[in-house]
C-alpha cells in the first residue's frame, strides 16, 4: 500500500465533509495519508498564507522514502501568487532519487508547468475532496489513477472526433486557463513535437476560443504533433450564439491548424476522468473505430 502526503496550494476546502470522506476511504483501501492538518487551515478563500502554501511545496524536497503520492486538496485560485517563491530546482533534484508521485489537477496545473520546466513528471489526476470523496466514488477514474501510477506503460482508448491521426511527442497540458494564464512567464515549459491535452470547466465556448487562440498566436499550438481536447463542462452556448457551440469552435480551430485536434478524451473536471503522466512519452493513433494514446517514460510506484 502507499502513503499520501496531502497539499494545499490553492483554495480552501470548503467541503470539508467530503475530504474527509476521501482520509476514510484511502484509509479503508490500506493507505496512510499525512499532511491532514493543512485541511483546516484558511486564509480568505485560500488554504493558508502564502507562505504556508508555498511551504507545502518546498517542503516535498525534504520527503524520503518510497511510494509517496502527493495528493493536492482541491484547485480553486492561488497556486500562481507561489510560483516566485519556490526553489523548483531543488524539487528537481530531489526528483532524481525515489520519486514522489504528484497528482492533482486544476488550479494545481500552474505548479505542474513549473515543475515540468525542470524536467519533473507529474500526474494530471484526480484530487482529494472533488475525486476520492465524491458522493459516489468513480470506479473509472480510480482504476484509470492506478493504472498511470503503478504501469510503466499503459493505453488510453475512447472514441475520439478528428483528422485520421498516427503522431508521437511529449505528453503535456491539463487546465486550459491555466496553461494561457503562464504564456510569457518562465513557468511553462517549451515543449516542441508535444501532444499537448487540454481541459477546462464553465467557460463559454468564445472563452475557450480565445485561449485557445492565445495559445496559437504565441506559437505554442504550431509547435506540437498534436492537440487532444478534454472535457469542457459548463460550455454550454446561449441563444446569442445561433449556432456557434463548442463543436463548432473545434473546427474553427482545426480549420487554423496543420495538426490534428481530436477531441472526446473523458479528462478533466468531471467525475469520470483519466490519469495522464505530464511529460511522459506517447503515440497518438486516431482512425475510424477508436482512439488510442499509449503512454510510457513516466515515473511509477515500486513493488
């Protein structure tokens, strides 16, 4: 069994109830969870301080052992105000020897990105509270978790929309805002021949659009093999819209683009949702009958 060490970068838990029902049911499976004193902390709509946040991180560097999950909370906002205030490379190195495997996802994609730029793997996964202590555990999304942290290899297959596709490059991305809230920062990763995949939650499609477009102008989008598109739950359009959706949108996009967009991945903020190693190898093949992405190179717990 493992151990989780829990952060809390960003929000503060306001469903302390289903945290909790989270500790039990980890706690139930044979798994210890430590770190559960920062569940309480709050400052405003934050975790803590930024100081005390911060520190969550930093002190990942000075964790030993094997088998650890660092587990985030939740997202909400406040990972970026940390960004300036930890030593990532010392992180980096600690990386180097056993290391810790980070999930989580959200908000908590900012420190994925700052992370990856020192050539750290993460998993884009399910979270405490919203995931392990939903009303109704999602049996997908639990199996999907430990089939990413425990195979060195593993497959993805869904029944993807998009150009017939056959590409490899480096797995990366997770929140789309936050991803476009990083551009021109030193804190997102310049990743060449990327299959870069994406999520987000209640943004209009033109909200979408336009960090897409954001994404594309500063010449990120060009750069990649591919583009594999999430879930985006609450982007639903109004009567305004006559007609422009978010299908619609994609093939604006793809229209724009010289590399596949495939789209239908069960990856974000639903309840049902896959686990993906950032920074990880994989081969992206889209036909007919299905979607395949195979994943390998990512850290993984030892037996």
């Amino acid at each position: 069994m493992s151990l989780f060490h829990l952060i809390a970068p960003s929000g503060y838990c306001t469903n302390q109830q289903a945290a909790a029902r989270g500790i039990e049911r980890l706690n139930a499976s044979g798994h210890e969870v430590k770190n559960q004193s920062i569940l309480a902390r709050r400052q405003q709509r934050f975790a803590g301080t930024e100081s005390e946040r911060a520190e969550d991180i930093a002190a990942l560097a000075q964790l030993t052992g094997e088998n650890i999950i660092v587990l985030a909370v939740r997202g909400g906002y406040g990972a970026s105000r940390l960004l300036d205030m930890i030593d990532w490379q010392a992180l980096a190195e600690r990386q180097q020897h056993s290391p810790l495997l980070i999930c989580g996802h959200s908000d908590f994609t900012a420190v994925q990105m700052a992370l990856l730029c020192k050539g750290v793997m993460t998993f884009s996964g399910p979270m405490l509270a919203g995931n392990f202590g939903a009303e109704t555990l999602n049996n997908f999304t639990i199996d999907h978790f430990w089939r990413a942290l425990r195979n060195p290899e593993f497959n993805l297959e869904w029944q993807g929309n998009g150009p017939a596709c056959d590409v490899k490059g480096t797995l990366w991305g997770g929140n789309l805002a936050m991803l476009a809230s990083l551009v021109g920062t030193p804190w997102l990763p310049e990743i060449h021949d990327g299959i870069l995949v994406l999520e987000d939650i209640n943004e209009h499609p033109f909200r979408v659009e336009r960090m897409l477009l954001q994404l594309f102008h500063a010449g990120i989008l060009s750069r990649q093999r591919a583009i594999v598109l999430g879930s985006f739950s609450g982007a639903e359009p109004n009567d305004y819209d006559a007609g422009y959706d978010l299908p619609v949108m994609i093939e604006y996009l793809q229209s724009r683009l010289n590399i596949p967009v495939i789209s239908g991945l069960d990856f974000g903020h639903e309840q049902r949702t896959v686990t993906i190693p950032l920074g990880a190898q994989a081969r992206l093949v889209h036909g007919e009958k299905a979607t395949t992405l195979s994943i390998s190179g990512h850290p993984i717990l030892s037996e």
